[in-house]
C-alpha cells in the first residue's frame, strides 16, 4: 500500500522508516557508489531530510519499505537548486507551482509494480495539492524505467562528465497517465483515494483552513 508521510509522522512507523533508510543505504551506496552520508545505525539521510518532506512511500505486507520518493517545495532549499544548478543552466527555480522529487528508492525485495506504485503516488500529491510539475534530478537507468511506466519527463539539462549522465526533468500531471499507471499497478482509483484520504486527510484540511 501506499503511504504518504510527512518527516515528523515516520517515527510513528519504526520499521518502515528504519528499512527506508537502510534501503536508501543499499541503493545509493553500495549499488551505486554515491558519495552519501550513511549513520551509525547504516541509515542514508541528508540535510533535506531535517527539512520536514513530504515521503511517499509503497508499505510491504510486513510493514517495511518497499520503495520511496522524497518531496519538498521549490520556495524553500532543495537539492536541485543548491548542487545541481548545472542542469537548470544556472538558474535557480523557485516555484509556488513546482515541488522537488528526490530519493527515487526501491527495495531489493519490491516487486515489479513499485516503481509505478509510486510514480501513481506522486502524481495523487500533484492533483491533491494542484502542483503543476514535480521537478526531478536522475541518472542514465532511470530514463528506461520512466518510459516503461509511461510518465516520462521534460528533460531541462544532462551532465555527461561523470561515469554516468544524470539529468534533470518536469513532471506534468496527466489524468490519462494516471488511468495508465493505475491499470499497470492493478488497483482501482477508489483505492488509490482511500489510500490519499487516510494519509493526507488532516494534511489537507490544515493547509485549505
């Protein structure tokens, strides 16, 4: 299932958060060789995890995680702005309109669906919150798991200098993306509402009062 999650609210899920961040470790680490920051505990987290996201996180039948994205509006500090500025081509891009997505994570035990689990995910944010794009920084493998989804990017710039090209893009929510991805996850849209309504209900009434 589906979980949308603000930083505060994932102490309250000790397994979920615990596995999140070992995966993020496994990923961006160990598969990857980024250089990233890992704890004590073996957790990945970084600055912009202090800065209260919003996660949305696909939840396994035992409670742990099976994949996750990280979300922070474009009007505060964001990782695209602050070491990525290349790929905007100099430009910052702060934008009432425009979140950051970063942190596109899947557990080595997350099954075929996840990936678009949560690319449904961030598109229900788009339309709950009337966000008109979800900027993105990714690398070269990310482009073939997109298109196979069916929720590719607007490409705004690619860095090849490294051992591998990574670029930056803008999601548009589509409502016919999101019938799309619905029928390739298997769920119906009721569903996908209950999961929204349950995690970002109060989230929702506080920030429309």
């Amino acid at each position: 299932m589906l979980r949308y999650l603000q930083g505060f609210e994932l102490g309250r899920y000790p397994a979920l958060q615990s596995s999140m961040f070992l995966d993020r470790a496994a990923q961006f680490r160990d598969r990857l060789g980024w250089e990233v920051s890992v704890d004590s505990n073996g957790w990945e987290r970084d600055q912009y995890d202090d800065l209260d996201p919003l996660y949305v996180v696909w939840q396994l039948p035992d409670g742990t995680h099976g994949g996750s994205m990280r979300f922070l509006p474009t009007t505060g500090r964001t990782m695209t702005n602050e070491h990525f500025l290349g790929l905007l081509g100099g430009e910052q891009l702060h934008d009432t309109m425009t979140w950051e997505c970063t942190r596109f994570c899947l557990s080595p035990q997350a099954s075929g669906q996840v990936a678009a689990a949560l690319m449904l995910g961030g598109g229900e944010v788009m339309r709950h919150f009337a966000i008109r794009h979800f900027l993105g920084v990714f690398d070269a493998r990310m482009v073939r798991i997109y298109r196979q989804i069916g929720a590719s990017p607007k490409l705004l710039g690619t860095d090849k200098s490294g051992p591998s090209p990574i670029s930056a893009g803008l999601w548009t929510y589509d409502p016919l993306d999101r019938l799309r991805i619905l029928h390739r996850v298997g769920i119906s849209s009721a569903i996908s509402e209950r999961w929204v309504d349950r995690s970002l209900g109060t989230l929702l009434l506080r920030l429309s009062a």
